[in-house]
C-alpha cells in the first residue's frame, strides 16, 4: 500500500470509528450500525490476511474493553471476519454495489454469531434469536450505511493516480 493510500484509508478509518462511539449511541437502536465492522472491513481489503487478522484483533480488543463480561469475543470475531475478508477480496470483492451490500452484511452477520456463540450470552432460544432475528437485522442496517458511507467517502478512499 503506498502511503497516500495508507493515509487515505486511515483516515476513513477514524472517521468510522468516531462515528461509532458519537452517532451510534444517539440512534440507540436494537439493531444499529456497527461502524467498527465497517472500518475494520475497508482496511482488510486493502491489506494482507496476516495484517488484517492483527488490525481485527486489535478493533475486537478496544471494542470489548467496553464490557467486560464478554472479553476477548469481540476480538475473535473482528479477527476472524478481517482476515477472511482480506482473504477473499480478490475473489469476491469488486466495486459493484450489490457485492459491496453484501460483503457488509455477511461481515456484520458473522461477526455477531461468532460473538454471540463464543461470549456465551443467554440460553439456547436467546441465541437463536439474537443469530437469526437482531443479527440480520443490524447485518442489513449495517450494510445500508456501509454503502452510504462508501458514497461519501469515495473521494478519500479512491486510489490516487500512479
């Protein structure tokens, strides 16, 4: 990655992640954004598995340090939904809308199961409904405003000229 680039997407990444401790807490919807998966999945694109498995943990451990019951599962999912993105962005991951709307739902989907499933949250009916009824519901909300904020930030997240 060059370095305008590395600055460019760094700086899309810190506007995403003040947006997840500044607007998101304001909406206070059940199933709301999640801006950490957003920013963690556009810097996992344009790096290697290796380094987006370490940017991932890192999200996954700043984001569970907020509550503590569940440390450590936040930071497993992160790492394991950063890697796998960075891993199949040449296979899958074009710049076609309704490949980037899906991209953010998978993300957002398997993020909350693995955090779910490995936090231990609940009995089994309170799972199941947290995977299948709030997560595809937050999955969707969060892939609408991934795109929103793909449109926005297009211009810094475009690649400069060679």
């Amino acid at each position: 990655m060059r370095p305008t680039d590395f600055f460019r997407t760094l700086i899309a990444f810190i506007i995403l992640v003040i947006l997840h401790y500044t607007l998101r807490p304001l909406l206070g919807w059940r199933a709301g954004p999640d801006f950490l998966v957003i920013a963690t999945l556009l810097v996992a694109i344009r790096v290697r598995p290796g380094a987006a498995a370490i940017i991932g943990l890192c999200v996954g451990l700043v984001s569970d340090s907020v509550d503590v019951h569940v440390f450590g599962a936040g930071a497993l999912a992160m790492s394991a939904i950063a890697f796998t993105a960075s891993w199949l962005k040449a296979v899958f991951f074009a710049d076609d809308v309704l490949l980037n709307a899906l991209f953010f739902f998978l993300g957002k989907w398997a993020f909350d199961a693995i955090f779910v499933l490995a936090g231990h949250r609940g009995d089994a009916g309170q799972v199941a409904v947290q995977i299948f009824v709030w997560s595809p519901l937050s999955a969707a909300v969060t892939a609408l405003f991934g795109l929103v904020t793909l449109l926005i930030l297009r211009p810094v997240l475009r690649a400069a000229p060679s």
